[in-house]
C-alpha cells in the first residue's frame, strides 16, 4: 500500500568499525562471483579465481569503509563474510571524509577497500597515489567504459541522478511552486528552505560544484553557488542527509540524489515527499568501489573487488532501500526507479577527468568566494 501510494505521488511531483554478523561460510552458488547461475548471468570462469579466494581466506580478514547507506553497507560486507569466512569489518563514512582519513594515512591506510559514493573523491585519492590499480576480471560486465577508470584505480557498481526533493506539504502552506530548475534555487522565495551537503565532507556536494563548472562554466558556475549560499539553511555532513530530513518538514527543498527521495517515500512512507529533475539537465554520479594502495590485506581487498561487480552484490541495494541504477549488464535493474519517472540517459555529459584534475581547487574556491558565508551552517558531525 505504502509504494503504490507512494508512485501515485511521484507521477503527480516528477516535474522535469562494526563487525558483521556471522563468520562461517555458507554456500551460496549464484553470490559467489567465481560461479555462476542464470540470475547472475556468467561471472569469472569457474576455477578463475580460486588461487586469489584461497589468498584472500589465508589472510582472513578485511576492512571496508562505505560510503553508500549503512543498511546496504551492512548487508554486502555481511554476505561476503558469509561467503568466504573472511571476517569483515566496516564503517560508514562519508566520500570527503574516507579521502581525509586516507590522505592524513599516507600510503598506509587503516581500511583496504572503499565501497559506495560518488567517484570524484575517488579521483582525487587517485591522483594523489592512494589507490591501487587493479584489473578485474568480472569488470567486463560493466555496461560502458564511463563506469571504470581506465587504469583500474575504481570500478562503478551504481549510477544516481542529481535533482532536487521537496516537501509538499510545506510547499503547499507557505503557497510557493516548487523549484523546476536550478535557477530556481536562487530565488528569494526559498531563503532558509533549501538544504545542501557540506563540499568538503560530501562527494555529493563535490559533484554540486563541478557540475555547476561544468553547466555554467567556472566564474559562472562558482558564482551561482554563491548565490544558492544566501538560500542555503544547512550543509550537512553526509551527501544524504537532506533527503532524509525533507519528510519530516524540517527541510522543505533538498539537494542530492533522487535515489535517496524514492528511500523516504518506498520505504519510510513520506508520501510528501516530491521529486524533481531539474528541467535544464542535470548530471549524476557513478558509485564505486577500490583498494586503498598499502593495505594489510590485498588479496581479500582484491576478491571484494570481484564480489562488488557482481549481481549478487549490486542487487542487495534494492533489497535495502538504495534504488539507484546498476551499471553491470548481467545485474537486475530496480524497477522502482523507472517507476517515478528517473532515466539513467538522461543526464548531461559529465567531465570525469576535469573533476579528477580540478575537484581539490575548485572546492577551495568555493569556500573562499563564499568566505564569511562558510559559517556554523556547515556540519561536519
């Protein structure tokens, strides 16, 4: 009852360290990415990777830092301890806050594999040498060379759409339209309504500025953001943490992933909660996974490398209320997404390798042309 109520709503508002449970083994055919079954489509060869599992069980024990939501952290570290024996620990962390910690680390790091958020501070933590390149076999199901880096340093499990998500309700008392476009976001009427990540603890945020660069060009780009500033209520820490505090009213207009809006209303029941695609385009992020360069334990980091490009692992965030499009061929899309009206085409031709070279600077630009404006509203707790 609670998703078809829900779906009637978004055809109305689309307008343009925790150890895991368990440590035996447990065979599972079609979750192991060395075999196969007809869900999963072929993964490795059979037999191809046993050398690497049987490393990665000598060292028996892994640490993931995620970056997507904690229930879908959660269940893809746990079912990979299921699988292999290889106990698992992991902590949730936001993208801007795992580059810090690996870069005060230094080459050697404290986790061995990152898994979830956007790439644009994984391409930072490349560019300064604190990834390891690794070919992977099971990366010849991903659907496009987009959802790679061609040198091995990350691998895309997701894809999510940049937009906006607005209370209704809210909307609906103080008699203002929602915003259709990003142009929208700077009008007077929403000062004090709109919330944002924090740029320096998001990838979400991160992605905010390079796509507005990107759209409006760079004395532009940062210029809007300035003027979004004087509308902006909260910056908080983690790239979702508007969307989850929309329903409740507490934040009428949020910026970030439309995935995380679909979570509020399908499985926490705000039905007024709306979503908006922004009608001059928008772009998106590209989940991914990688090895931290220096790892205690580079053969299991390597197998969770292969287990994340496998349906088996993917398709455990639909079952855990994070709906965005998956980006491996032989993998089942959530059908969800499709229903509230999101296209994972269309989105605007994003400059990956701009935002690798460029994403540190124009940050700091940011926050200097918004000097005294980068006050106590930016969370970092």
């Amino acid at each position: 009852m609670k998703k078809k109520i829900a779906l009637v709503l978004a055809g109305l508002m689309t307008i343009g360290l925790m150890g895991c449970g368990g440590g035996g083994a447990t065979e599972n055919t079609s979750a192991d990415p060395n075999k196969t079954d007809a869900n999963s489509g072929e993964q490795a060869q059979s037999g191809e990777l046993d050398e690497l599992i049987e490393a990665a069980k000598a060292e028996g024990e892994l640490v993931v830092y995620g970056s997507c939501e904690e229930e879908y952290l959660a269940a893809a570290c746990e079912h990979f301890e299921e699988l292999y024996g290889i106990k698992v620990q992991y902590q949730r962390l936001s993208t801007g806050e795992v580059q810090s910690k690996i870069e005060e680390e230094n080459g050697n790091p404290s986790g061995d594999v990152w898994f979830g958020g956007t790439t644009d501070p994984y391409n930072v933590a490349a560019s300064e040498g604190l990834l390891e390149a690794y070919e992977a076999k099971n990366a010849s199901h991903l659907i496009s060379d987009t959802y790679r880096d061609k040198d091995g340093y990350w691998y895309g499990i997701y894809k999510g759409i940049l937009g906006f998500m607005v209370n209704t309700d809210e909307l609906e008392r103080m008699g203002i339209d929602a915003p259709a476009d990003w142009a929208d976001l700077t009008d007077s009427k929403y000062q004090g309504l709109v919330w944002l990540s924090n740029y320096n603890t998001a990838g979400t945020a991160k992605l905010v500025v390079n796509t507005m660069i990107q759209k409006y060009g760079h004395d532009e780009g940062i210029q809007y953001l300035v003027d979004l500033d004087k509308n902006i209520e909260v910056y908080t820490k983690s790239g979702s943490g508007p969307s989850k505090n929309v329903g409740t009213g507490e934040c009428v207009v949020g910026i970030g992933f439309l995935h995380d809006g679909i979570t509020q209303i399908v499985d926490n029941g705000y039905t007024n909660v709306g979503l908006v695609i922004p009608s001059s385009g928008t772009s998106f992020e590209v989940g991914a996974t990688a090895i931290f360069k220096g790892c205690a334990h580079p053969n299991a980091a390597k197998l969770w490398i292969e287990y994340a490009l496998s349906p088996d692992c993917v398709e455990l965030a639909a079952q855990n209320g994070s709906y965005q499009f998956l980006v491996l061929d032989n993998a089942k899309q959530p059908e969800i997404a499709t229903e509230f009206g999101l296209d994972p085409e269309n989105v605007m031709e994003y400059d990956f390798e701009d935002a690798k070279n460029n994403t540190t600077t124009y940050v700091e630009e940011v926050m200097s042309a918004l000097g005294d404006a980068a006050d106590d509203r930016f969370q970092t707790e």
